[in-house]
C-alpha cells in the first residue's frame, strides 16, 4: 500500500513539471537578416542594423572584413568606418544555445580622397594657408574693412582654398584690410612675415596690431603670376596681429600661404625636401607607410588622421611598459649618403613624456643619436651624423618608455 502511494504521488508530481515544461515558449532561431545604410556625408562610414525576429534572445557579433575583427551586436545600428577602399564581404552571426546561423552580403567601398597638403611647420600663424573655415569666412582671420570684397576661391597655391580679393577702385590701404588673430611675440627679437600672391598689378603691405603701436610695411605690386612678398619686424608687443592692407588699387587678385617666423628669413614655399621617401607619412593604406618597415614593436604603430602636424596622416605609437629602445622600431627605405658628409634628419613629436632616438643601418656600422623627451607640444627633434656607408637607413628607436606620442614630418636633408 505504501508502495502504490509513493508511486501515485510521483505520477503527479511528474504530471505536474510536465505541464509546466510544456508551458515555456521555446524561441527558434531564424536566419539572420539586416539593413545596410552608407553615411551621406562620408562615403566609407556604413550603418549595419541587425533586423532579425526575437535578435535580443540571442548572442550576435559583426565581422565587417572577410576574417576581421568580431564587434558584439548593438540595439540600434552598429557604425563602421572603412580605411581602404574595395569590395568588402560583411558576416552577421547569431548563436542559439544549440546552433549557429551567419548571414553574409558584399559592399563596395569607396574611401574620399583627404585633401592633404603639406606645411611649413616652423609658421607661427594659425590657418596660414586659408583651408579652414566655411563659405567666404576664413577661420582665426578678420575682413576689419572691406569684407564684402572678400572670398573663397579654389585658385589657391596650397591646399584646397585660397582667399579672391576685388577692389571696384581705387582707395585707401586700410580700405580692406585681412587680419590675423594675434600670435606670441618676444619684444625686441626679428620676425618675418610673408604672403603669395597673383593678380592684377594691385598695392599690397603689411602692417601689425596693435593700432597704437603698429608698425607698416612698403607697398609690394603684384604680378600675373604667383610670387611670394615678405617683410620683417623687430617685434614691440609681445602679442602681434598681422594685417594685409589691400584697398589701395582697383582690381583683383588671389592670396594664399600667409606666414610668420622667428628670424629674418622668410620661410620657402611648403614642400617634402628630405631624401628619405613619405617623410611626412601620407602614402600608405591603413596602419601602413609606404617606404618605411615596422622593424620591431609593429603592432604598437598605427595610422592618426586627427591630431597631425601637417597633411593627413601621422604616426601614432602606444607602448604598454618601459623596454627596449630598439623594442619599437620604424625603419626608412636606405638612402644614398656620401661617406664622410654630414647630414642633418629631423621629426616633430607630441605626446607622453616617452624618450625616442635616431640611429642608421646597417647594424654593423649603426651610429646612435642621442634620447630626447618627448613633450605634450609638437616639438622638432633633431639629430647630425657624418655619414659611414653609401647606403644609409634612418631608424626610430621608440620602445624605451612606455606611454603614447605621435610622430609626423620626418626629414633628412645634407648640411651645406
């Protein structure tokens, strides 16, 4: 009898958890499904939004590249941004606790062209070559008289913009008048100031700000074709405004590349002299340089596109712990030298306070510079040898500290 209730009260028992099995929904996997949205302002962004039945039962990861990099699923659209243009397969999977579903479609990728150009990186004025701002304004720069006679062209000698300029007749100088937000000058010490310029044989001079300490420049008529028009001061304010006076004369004419510099010498029109190739890193596609090697520490190196000294690409490096100098390398493509000359090679840098140094290849003749300390400024680090092989690589020895910086414009030039 104790038996048979025992097994009766187990038939109900059972019973019971039965129904209650029979209860839970059990939500089944679909195949994966989703939108895909290209960025209206910049044709390498894309938006990938998961769009499959019952998405949030489920563990979902991207890969945005055949055998990229897994990134989870969001709950609205996911953002990537391509770096190398091409046709580009893109993998949804979702994962059940049973099994496994991928949906894959293919994209072609067209990544915009970065208007880079190169700088002079010794100019103290802020948008010397006229490329930021909107419409006809410039950024950092003032029209005090004249502004409707000022406007943005494509004409420019440097970069994507330059500034047109019509005077309907003739007038004062200060009739316009361009100025410049006011940089850092040490009273008593030489600066030069300079411009290109193209147009009708119009009068153009500077002049500075302060008004009542200005200081005024000769009257320089411009020519047909680009030329460039400079003027040194000895400084008398320790903040300076530089202004283009150019109402003079009726007619037109183009603006472009206007520079300050410490010293008497004005400063040439921006170009990549050195004899190491891409010194200033714009070839090369994604976290690669063209002409220079990743000799050691390569994956510490990648692309920066945002906080660069001039152009559009930079070098940014990330070292986790102190080592080695030699443990993070960048390496030039050699170089012809004259053994017994010497040369002059020079990088900026901005960063950590991290210790970086020059040396040549190869190895068995290897010479070594000196550590500099790297400042939370760009700065210019500059290192001459007296060259020992007819072929000569410059390296970058930065595994010594740990911390992050950021390497551009790297140059190697002979001493005269």
């Amino acid at each position: 009898m104790k038996t048979t209730k025992i097994i009766g009260l187990l038939c109900l028992i059972i019973s019971f958890w039965s129904c209650d099995n029979d209860d839970e929904v059990v939500v089944q996997l679909e195949q994966p499904t989703f939108t895909i949205t290209q960025s209206e302002e910049d044709t390498s962004i894309y938006y990938f939004e998961n769009t499959t039945p019952n998405k949030d039962e489920f563990y979902s990861y991207w890969e945005f590249e055949i055998a990229g990099k897994k990134y989870a699923d969001l709950a609205g659209p996911v953002e990537y941004q391509y770096k190398v243009d091409g046709d580009k397969i893109v993998t949804l999977t979702m994962v059940s606790s049973v099994d496994a579903l991928q949906t894959t479609e293919s994209i072609s990728v067209v990544v915009p062209v970065d208007e880079g150009f190169l700088t002079n990186p010794d100019n103290l004025i802020v948008n010397a070559y006229l490329t930021e701002g909107e419409g006809d304004e410039f950024d950092n720069w003032g029209k005090y008289n004249g502004g409707e006679r000022m406007s943005a062209t494509t004409d420019a000698l440097v970069g994507p913009r330059a500034m047109y300029v019509n005077n309907g007749a003739d007038g004062n100088a200060w009739d316009a008048q361009f100025v410049s937000d006011a940089i850092e000058t040490e009273v008593g010490e030489s600066y030069t100031f300079s411009v290109w310029a193209k147009g009708d044989p119009v009068a153009i001079r500077f002049s500075t700000k302060p008004d009542a300490t200005a200081q005024y420049g000769p009257d320089y008529t411009l020519t047909s074709e680009w030329q460039q028009y400079s003027w040194t001061i000895t400084a008398n304010e320790p903040m300076t405004n530089i202004s283009l006076d150019m109402g003079a004369t009726g007619g037109s004419f183009v603006i472009d590349a206007i520079e300050a510099v410490k010293g008497t010498e004005a400063l040439p029109l921006p170009s990549d002299d050195s004899l190491v190739l891409n010194g200033g890193l714009e070839e090369g596609e994604g976290d690669e340089f063209t002409n220079w090697g990743k000799w050691n520490g390569g994956e510490r190196m990648s692309e920066e596109t945002t906080d660069v000294l001039g152009g559009a690409r930079a070098l940014y490096v990330n070292n986790g712990a102190d080592g080695n100098e030699w443990d993070a390398q960048f390496v030039s493509d050699a170089v012809t030298t004259e053994v017994g000359v010497e040369y002059e090679v020079s990088l900026w840098a901005k960063g950590d306070a991290c210790i970086v140094r020059f040396s040549t290849k190869p190895d068995a003749s290897a010479q070594y510079g000196p550590n500099y300390t790297i400042t939370s400024d760009w700065e210019q680090h500059t290192w001459t040898f007296t060259a020992n092989e007819p072929e000569t690589n410059i390296s970058l020895d930065m595994g010594k500290s740990a911390g992050s910086f950021i390497i551009d414009n790297i140059k190697l030039v002979k001493k005269e």
